[in-house]
C-alpha cells in the first residue's frame, strides 16, 4: 500500500453517553500492564470452564504456546447451551437474510436443538475428535451449525470459502486430511442462484480420505449424486435427536484449520484452538465493539468463510450471547442500498465491515445512505487493510452519521482476534491508525535489526509476547511456522508481515505487507500462488505477479507473464483466456485485473524478479533503481510493450 495515511490531524474523542457506560474503560491498560497473564485469565473467566487452568501460559518451548494449561471446556456448551441454561433460549442469536429476500429468525434454543442434530449426524458418519471436517458453504445458518457441530463433538473444521475453486478446495482436502464435506447446492449470488457442488464432486473424486458429502438444500438446483457418499442434510441432519450429550476438552484442543496465503503457492493451513481462542475473541468482541447483549443487534457484514467471519460472527459473538444479523448475498443486489434497508430492518446498532466496502459505498454516493434511517447506528468497526482518512471520514459522517466510533482493528488470520485497535469508551480516534495494542498484547514497531523505533520512521510490526488466540502451528508443518513467523528476530518474536511506523502520540499506523502477499479487497493472495497458476497454463513461460494500488479494492492483481515461443496468440483473447484460468484454478478473487504480454522481466544478479519495478510500471510511477538490474535495457523493452496504463 502507498502511504495514503498520513492523519489530517483530527482526532475524535469518544461519545460522552457511550464512554459512561462503555464495558472497559481506562483501567484496562493499567491491569493488563500490571500482570498480563492475570489479565487473561481475568476474560477467560467469561466463559464456562468444566475444569479449571493449573497455568494461563505455557512458553517454556517457544514459538509453541499453551494456554490455560490443564484446562477444559466444551467451545458450543460456551457458544449456545449456557446462554440456554441462562433462560435465553428465546433471544434470537441470528436475523440471518437471504440474497433473494427469504429470511429466518434463529433464537438460540432453536440454535442448540440444530447443533446438536448435526453433532449426532456427523457421530452417527463416524466422525471423531480430532477428525477434519470440511465446510464449503455459502452464508446461510448451517454453515454457522455445521461449524458449531464440530466445535461439540471436538471434530476440526476447516471452513473453505465459497469462492475457491475445485482446485483450491482439492489441496485443502489433501493437506488437512478431511474425512467429511460440509457443502450444499448452492447460494445465492449477484441475484442469481451459483453452484457449489460441482467443485465438491470434482474436488473429492480426487481426495480418498472424504467418507461422506453432507449436502443443505438451499437452491433447489439439481445436482450430481454420489450414491453411498453423499447424504441430503435434511434427512441425515433431521431425523436426528435434538439431546447431544457433550464432552468437555482440552484448552489447546484443535478447533479449527483456516488456510491463507504466504509468500510461496501452498496455502498454510493455520490452526487454532478452544480455550485461548475463545477467549480472546470473546473478551475483544465485548470491549472492541462495547457489546450489550441484552440490547444491541450486531453485525458483521463478511464471510463465515475467513477469519473474520469465524471470531466475529460466530465465536466471539455467540460467546457473548449477541443478536446478529446475517445476510447471505452481495450490497448490490437488487440495489445499492441493500446493506442500508437490513440496518434500517433489524436496528443495527455495530457494524463490522472492511474498508473496500466502505470506498465502494462512497463510490456509489452518500444519496444512497441517506436514504435509509441509520439512526439505530452507535459503533463501526473496520478491519482487513488499512482504512485511508477519506474513507473513514466518510465512514464515520454517511453511515455513522457523525456520531458514531470506528474501530481500525488490525488483526491477522494467525492471530485469531483483535490485536491492534482503540477501544470506544476510551481512545481519541485518529482517522488512518489502527492506534495502540489491545490490553495484553505487546506489539512494536522495529527496524531490520529488531530496535524499536518510535520516531514516525518505517519499520516492520512485531509482538513480543505470546496472546491467547495465536495460531499454534501451520497444520503439519511446524518448521514452516517457526520459520514464517519466529526467525526474523528470534523465537519469542511474532514477525507479522506488515509495514508499520509508530508516531509521536504512540499511535501505530499500518504501511501494507512487506512480503509478496497481496490485499485484495481485504483478502491475502499470495503473488506465488497466482505466478504458479499463470505458468501452470500451456501457453504461459514465466510470469511475475504484483499488487498494484487500486482506489477501490486496495490493490488490484496485476500480471506480466511471457509466453512460450509455441504460444500462437497474444492478444486480448489470450489474456481473457489467462484471467480465466487463474479465476479457475484459485477463485475468481485471484483473477487479475490486468495482464501484460511482455518479452522480458527485470531480474536481479541473484535470478530474483525485481518486484518493486514492476510495481511501478503497473502503478505507472516513474521507475525506481533499476543499477542491480542484470540487464537494465529489459525495463525498456517491457515499457515499449505496454499499452497506455489504465
Ligand atoms: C492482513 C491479514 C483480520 C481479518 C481480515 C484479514 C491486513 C488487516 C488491518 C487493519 C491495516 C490490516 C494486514 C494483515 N490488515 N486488518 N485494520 N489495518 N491492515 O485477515 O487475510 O489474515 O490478512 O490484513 O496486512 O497482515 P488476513
């Protein structure tokens, strides 16, 4: 990302209602300073534990961390049956809205009867603890059931977002070793109705570990069936009882697998676990968003299928008993003010999006907010890249109506939770910065030798102490873990990939990533995983990927790829050919926005693709330092290809 976030000097104090009645106040800093580690256990004591923690933490074999050693609890008891118990069974846990306008009213009574059918459907098809469960799905309630199912019978779910390709599925399948998929015919999409089952059929005839295919009816499309593999959810599902009687586990007890992109093409598979993990997302969904469970109807507007979703639409929130909306289709369809009428239908009071959303809205026009009563609207919460001053400002005066705060949450798939963020009652907003570590995280700006710096100078974001929801390991591959995260600085040091600078008020202001992984409308694509796609083609010899600044998604995917002398075609066919593979082989959010045909590409003396000048060039800059260069005449040559930038 350009550094598009200087702050304009305005700062917001937080509303004065609010701040008097906010769930965390000032003192929070101060406990957690005082004894970090009696600060945790303080939130985990939120949740209900069958068995209490001999110790909060366990670092005595770093990067490897336990947490609330000794521990046990059962993840969906904490989630819904406790709330039960409590006499909330008839609050409603979910609006959830379909695309095409149905809707369905979830209360969490009728929410445990649904989870603990699926518990004893997937016992009943021989699924264990410890087993991996995959969940292909669009936004619909048995996604969130399928997932909390899991969590009961403490089966690992590896939820595979909608959009993924067969491909994409077929390796997830293979690395984490599922025995089940999730899956249903379809969801509804850009007002029509869009298939998944193919890609499940396609990807599971090549995985021999998938037992059984469970299938949700929600389109009524007709689909391929697997006689003996695959079951409908409705039978299967339905004639179960809704008495599950759960088992408790350990605190460090897998609960799920979540894989996301890195720096080269294989997907790393992150794994969390119950107890921590819990925790944390619990305590930050309370004190980031100020949760009133008695009175707020919250809702994060993602998909279940990314980190995102997990923590904050279902575990962090059903934790806390909140009321959520869920809507399973896109803000434009049938018009652009969709996501407006839901918070004018349900009376959102917190909405949780990402900043390419809000820059589409303002692209759209603030006519379309104005046109719906937003009034129910008292905190937003913004997370998946940096949010530029423009839109917050937009944000924070269009949809919060002057009134109310932003949450700049900078968190990470493999950190679970919120790690950097204000806190609402509590923080004089700087529009740009996600501002100062949640209490009871250390987080530092450093230079490459790992000294800190404090003095606005750009340098690398590092935490310096494990936290309760840290990702555990890379599923299967502890030494890629180690090496990804805990070698830069050492093995108590969490290198986190992102660009940072820390100002003279102590606020942190995130620069983007440092390494080849792009940000995509708020998705991490690993530049690899789309150059090994690209070469993977006939026609294509070598390629280079790089994200280039794009006004609406943050970065857009930009392409150069050199062809192979067979290769017949070059022209606008062949690149529309290209996109198509990619949007194939990885998901259409993998697609480039652009592809340039080019002779050459800029390497270094070492072989390494000289990224930076390609940036430029897609970004149509004036070209950097080109003197390590083996041929700096290849810059020419690739410029005199080009068509005029976009
Ligand atoms: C990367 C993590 C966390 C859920 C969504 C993305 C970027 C995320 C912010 C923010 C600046 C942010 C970082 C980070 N990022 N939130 N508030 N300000 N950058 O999860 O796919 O694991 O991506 O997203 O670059 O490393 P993810």
């Amino acid at each position: 990302m350009s550094e598009t976030t200087q702050a304009d000097g305005r700062t917001f104090a937080p509303p004065e209602g609010l701040a008097a009645q906010a769930n965390v106040g000032p003192e929070v800093y101060d406990e957690a300073a005082r004894d970090r580690l009696a600060f945790w256990a303080t939130a985990a004591e939120r949740l209900t534990w069958a068995q209490r923690w001999d110790e909060v933490l366990d670092w005595s074999n770093p990067p490897f961390a336990k947490w609330f050693v000794g521990g046990r609890l059962n993840v969906a008891y904490n989630c819904v049956d406790r709330h039960v118990e409590a006499g909330h069974g008839e609050q409603v846990a979910y609006h959830w809205e379909g695309e095409p306008g149905d809707t369905r009213t979830i209360t969490y009574q009728e929410l445990q009867d649904e989870v603990c059918k699926a518990a004893n459907a997937l016992t009943e098809l021989g699924v264990n603890a410890g087993d991996r469960v995959a969940i292909y799905m669009p936004m619909i309630p048995e996604t969130i059931i399928a997932m909390l199912a899991c969590a009961r019978i403490g089966a690992v779910h590896m939820v595979v977002f909608g959009g993924f390709s067969a491909d994409a599925l077929a390796s997830r399948l293979d690395d984490a070793g599922a025995v089940l998929v999730i899956t249903s015919d379809g969801g509804y999409r850009r007002g029509a109705p869009s298939a998944l089952k193919p890609a499940v059929d396609d990807a599971v005839d090549r995985s021999p570990g998938v037992r059984n295919v469970i299938v949700v009816k929600r389109t009524e499309q007709d689909v391929a069936w697997n006689e003996g593999r695959d079951l409908w959810w409705d039978d299967v599902v339905g004639r179960q009882s809704t008495e599950h009687a759960y088992e408790t586990f350990d605190a460090e007890h897998p609960l799920y697998i979540m894989y996301t992109s890195g720096t080269t093409a294989k997907p790393k598979g992150i794994l969390h676990t119950s107890g921590g993990y819990l925790t944390q997302v619990a305590y930050t969904h309370w004190a980031t968003f100020d949760l009133k469970p008695d009175t707020d109807v919250y809702w994060t507007a993602a998909d279940v299928g990314w980190v995102t979703g997990h923590s904050y639409i279902v575990y962090g929130p059903l934790a806390n008993r909140a009321t959520s909306v869920m809507y399973e289709g896109t803000p434009e369809t049938p018009h652009r003010g969709r996501w407006f009428e839901l918070i004018q239908k349900y009376g959102v009071t917190i909405l949780y999006t990402a900043p390419t959303v809000i820059r589409t809205f303002m692209k759209w026009g603030e006519d379309i907010p104005a046109g719906f009563d937003l009034s129910s609207l008292r905190l937003l919460g913004s997370v998946g890249e940096p949010i530029n001053p423009e839109a917050w400002l937009w944000y924070h005066e269009h949809i919060g109506g002057g009134r109310c705060p932003i949450m700049d949450t900078w968190w990470q798939t493999e950190t679970g939770a919120h790690m950097l963020t204000p806190l609402p009652g509590v923080t004089n907003l700087t529009p740009g910065s996600a501002q100062h570590p949640f209490p009871g995280i250390s987080a530092k700006v450093v230079d490459d030798e790992g000294n800190e710096l404090t003095d606005d100078s750009t340098g690398l974001l590092v935490l310096t102490e494990p936290w309760p929801s840290m990702l555990r390991t890379i599923w299967g591959d502890d030494d890629r873990y180690v090496d990804t995260y805990w070698s830069r600085f050492g093995k108590d040091v969490y290198f986190a990939g992102d660009g940072a600078k820390k100002d003279a008020a102590g606020n942190i202001w995130l620069l983007g990533r440092v390494d080849d992984v792009m940000n995509v409308s708020g998705h991490r694509i690993s530049t690899t995983e789309v150059e090994s796609s690209l070469v993977g083609h006939p026609t294509v010899a070598e390629a280079a990927v790089v994200g280039a600044s794009d006004p609406t998604t943050g970065q857009g995917i930009v392409a150069f790829v050199i062809l192979r002398g067979s290769a017949e075609d070059s022209g606008e066919e062949l690149v529309q050919t290209l996109k198509t593979h990619v949007a194939k082989d990885i998901g259409p959010i993998a697609k480039p926005r652009q592809i340039m045909v080019v002779q050459e590409l800029p390497k270094t003396r070492s072989g390494k693709i000289m990224r930076r000048l390609l940036r430029d060039i897609a970004e149509n800059r004036e070209l950097g330092d080109v003197t390590t260069l083996t041929d700096s005449s290849v810059m020419n040559m690739i410029k005199d290809k080009l068509p005029a930038a976009p």
